[in-house]
C-alpha cells in the first residue's frame, strides 16, 4: 500500500518536473528572441512595432480559425467515427481533405473581399482535417474492453461524452492540433501574401521581399512563437494526455 | 428451482478475414438456477467467455435465444473482466461510481454505496489514486466493487483471478463466496481451473469445443467450507477431468 503512494508521489513529482522544465526552455526560447528582435529590427531599418503587430494579427487569426477547427473537427469525428453514418460519411471526409484549400480562395475571397473572415475560412478549412482524422483514429482504437465496462455500466448520454468519449477523444485532440496547427502557420502567410489583407506575416513578407534581413527577421519571429507555443502548451499537453490512459 | 437465466439452442459464427464462417457455439442449452454459483469451465478456446458474454449482453449476434427471469433487467447485470477494463483516467472512486453515474444516482446515495464498496475491498486508502499507481491485486478489487456498487442480482465473471499471484487470488476467492452469501447474488464464473471450479460452484458446466458447447453440468454438492484434501473433492475432480479430455 505504502509503495503504491510513493509511486504515486513519484509520478506527480516526475510530471511537475517535466512541466517546469518546458516553461523553462519556453522562456529561453521567448526571451532570447523577443530581444533578439528588437536589437536586429533596428539594423533592418524597420520599427519592431510593425513586426510585432503583423505577428499579433497573424496569430490572431490562426487562434481564431484553431478554436472553430477544434470545435467542429471534435463534434464531426465524435458524430461519424462509427456505425452507419461512418460508412457513409468517412469516405466522403476523405476525399473532401484531399482537396487543395487554396483552390476554394477565389470563392472565399469573392464572398468576403481580403477580409479577417476569408483568412480564417482558409485556415478552418485547413486545420480542421487533421484534427477530424485523429479524433477518429482516437475514438476507434481503443481497448475494447473499456468499451464493454461501459456498456455493463448503461452510461449514455452526457455522462457517456463528459466520462468516456472524450478522455479517450483528447489525445487524438492534441496530437491533430499539433498537426493542424503546423499545415495553418504554412496556410496562414500564403493566404494572407494571396489575399491582400492590409496586415500579417503574410503581408509582412510581401513588403519586405526586396529587404533580406527584414524577411529574416520575420521567419525568426514566427519560429520563436511556434516554438514556444509548441513548448509551453502542447508539449506538455501531448504528455498529459498520453499519461491519462496509461494503465 | 427457479432460473435466473435460461440459455436455448444458442448458436455464434464468426466470419474470418478470408471469408470463412467459423462455428464457435453451437447447441448450447443452459439454465442459470437464482442465487447459485454456476462455473462454466472448459480449455481454452471452447467458447466459455462467448457463452459469458451472450448472457451478459455484451454479445449480441447470436441464433437462439436467452431469456431472463422477469425480476431480472439489463441494470442487474454486473460484469468482472479478466483484465479489470478499468477507465485509466478516472480514479478508483470514480471508477467505482461509474455504474451510479449512468443510472443518476443521488450524489449522497452514490457516495455511501462508493464508501461501502471501497471499505469492502479495503480500498479506502487508494479512493483517489489511478488504477496504474495500484498492483493487479488491488485493480481487481476495484473491478469487483465496480460491479457490486451497481448491487446487481447477476454477477459475472470473467476468469477473474488468472491476471493475479495466487496469494492474492485465493484471498479475493474467499472474498467472493463472503459476498455472494452477504448479497444473495447468482454468480455466472468462467475459468478453467479445476481447482477453483470445485472450490467455489454448485453447478459446474463443461464447455468443449470445435464446436462450443455444454458437454456434461455437473452438481456440486460438497458440505462448505470446501476441503481441498476430502476424497469427494478428488473424485469430483477426476470426473472433471475426464469430462474435460479431448
């Protein structure tokens, strides 16, 4: 008994550690550039005012766009990982994430002009599919016999969604949001250079093309905060959830 | 005698990768007397955990058919699994509590019926560790008070002490006997351990297979307290045995 609270103690203590030590590399990872650049904005002849709104837009946008993603990305999968409406609607899925976003632009810029709303729809439409599929392969493969406990208990409804599906749904959540997230910084400038929006890494880019160290700066900047983010939030995350179905 | 299960003509197929349909029950006709412990014991692959799992419902693409006494519904089934299927992310109360969760148990009716069970299995001390922080011992003590706290009136089990040393299996063997004479339960216990077959049933069902089914019930009518050296004991096990021979 004495030996299974100690590990216990153990594996809390183990995984505070590991949480510090992302917060601590995550500070390294934002402090160092965050001065970095500052101190080359200014050999690059541009203001860091203009930079950093440009990062804050962009990442504005691509929070945005994630949350709707994750949103619908959880409730699709959750509604059609199985039976009938599986056979029917995961093919269709399928095809639908094959189809190249940038090639439904020109109707969504029709729609909203070079607005926020066309930024985010093109991201939606791209961060959305990772986070679908692993959902799905989340809530599918699973031990079975969790699955029959369940069953044997009768629990339905909310108490089936709030104490089964979605623990067992997050690490597909957060594995699909790491993937998403990556495609959506890559969607997220190439939209923003495409569309015309007055602001954003996007446009950051194009009005620096003829100044090398400007656009230097600017991937650096971008680097910095998928790193960070990556460190201080799912990283962590990504651990987590791997230890809450650990047997 | 009054049955709590009756199990008629029943027949499963499963149907291979390459197309072929495989007979794993068939023929298979059985009655579940209330309050008895029936022990379906047979080798492995004889379609012992089928049988299980078509009475408890977990099954359900049979032919033939199981009926149930009136005063028994799905919610007084109770189920332990060979390898506890605890939920890894909910901790031994909540565990406990799953079965009261789904049926909308008043909290305080959910955690006296949750404190019963943890003081049951002396589990009070581990309420709010996870089951991977507790030895296989301790997650099937967690699997048997999930089941009871639903206080069901069917309670099957699925080999439930082949994951666990055998100090701690005889332990939860004695435990069991305590608690089906406390609650009054039919209990319905696969395993293929002679040993615990005469230990524990007063219905022993050998299943064989190629196809599955019931070979020979056998009844157990040794005086309890069960003497493991009594010549009775020895003679039941060798016509076991000899039921169980290929």
């Amino acid at each position: 008994m004495r030996m299974a609270t100690s590990q216990h103690i153990q594996r809390i203590q183990t995984g505070f550690l590991s949480t510090r030590q992302h917060l601590l590399t995550a500070l390294v990872i934002v402090v160092l550039p965050a001065i970095f650049l500052v101190a080359t904005s200014r050999v690059a002849g541009i203001t860091t005012k203009v930079l950093l709104i440009d990062v804050l837009v962009s990442s504005w946008r691509l929070v945005i766009a994630y949350v709707i993603a994750a949103a619908l990305g959880w409730l699709c999968a959750i509604a059609f990982y199985r039976g009938r409406r599986a056979a029917l609607a995961l093919p269709i899925f399928d095809v639908l994430q094959s189809f190249p976003t940038f090639a439904l632009l020109p109707i969504v810029r029709i729609a909203w002009g070079p607005s926020n709303v066309t930024v985010i729809a093109a991201l939606v439409i791209t961060v959305i599919w990772p986070i679908f599929f692993s959902v799905v392969s989340a809530v599918k493969h699973h031990r079975q016999d969790w699955e029959e406990a369940v069953r044997i208990a009768n629990l339905r409804g909310f108490p089936y969604l709030r104490y089964f599906l979605w623990p067992i749904s997050v690490r597909g959540l957060i594995t699909g949001s790491i993937i998403g997230l990556g495609e959506g910084w890559e969607a997220l400038v190439a939209t923003e250079m495409i569309v015309g929006n007055p602001n954003g890494l996007g446009q950051f880019f194009l009005a620096s093309a003829a100044n090398p160290l400007a656009t230097t700066l600017g991937i650096l900047a971008l680097l910095a905060i998928i790193f960070s983010v990556n460190k201080m939030l799912w990283l962590p995350l990504l651990e987590w959830s791997h230890q809450t179905v650990e047997e | 005698m009054r049955a709590a299960l009756i199990l008629q003509g029943v027949r499963k197929t499963f149907r291979t990768e390459d197309g072929q349909t495989i007979v794993a029950l068939d023929g298979v006709d059985l009655t579940i007397p209330t309050g008895g412990f029936t022990i379906l014991i047979g080798p492995s692959g004889c379609g012992k955990s089928t049988i299980l799992r078509i009475l408890s419902g977990l099954e359900r693409t049979f032919d033939g058919t199981v009926t149930f006494d009136p005063d028994v519904r799905a919610s007084h089934l109770g189920f332990v699994f060979q390898q506890f299927a605890l939920l890894p992310w909910l901790t031994v109360r909540e565990n406990i509590a799953l079965g009261l969760i789904a049926r909308s148990t008043p909290n305080a009716v959910r955690s006296n019926t949750v404190e019963r069970e943890l003081e049951r299995f002396q589990l009070v001390q581990f309420a709010d560790a996870y089951p991977r922080e507790l030895s296989g011992g301790m997650r099937q003590r967690v699997g048997f008070a999930r089941a009871l706290a639903m206080d069901p009136k069917v309670l099957f089990l699925d080999e439930p002490f082949s994951e666990l040393d055998s100090f701690t299996a005889s332990q939860l063997r004695k435990e069991l006997l305590a608690i089906w004479h406390e609650r009054s339960l039919t209990i319905v216990m696969v395993t293929h351990i002679i040993e615990d077959a005469i230990l524990l049933a007063d219905q022993i069902a050998v299943v064989t297979p190629r196809p599955g089914h019931i070979e020979r019930v056998f009844t157990n009518t040794l005086p309890r307290p069960r003497d493991r050296r009594s010549p009775s004991f020895f003679a039941l096990e060798d016509q076991l045995e000899a039921s169980l021979k290929p």
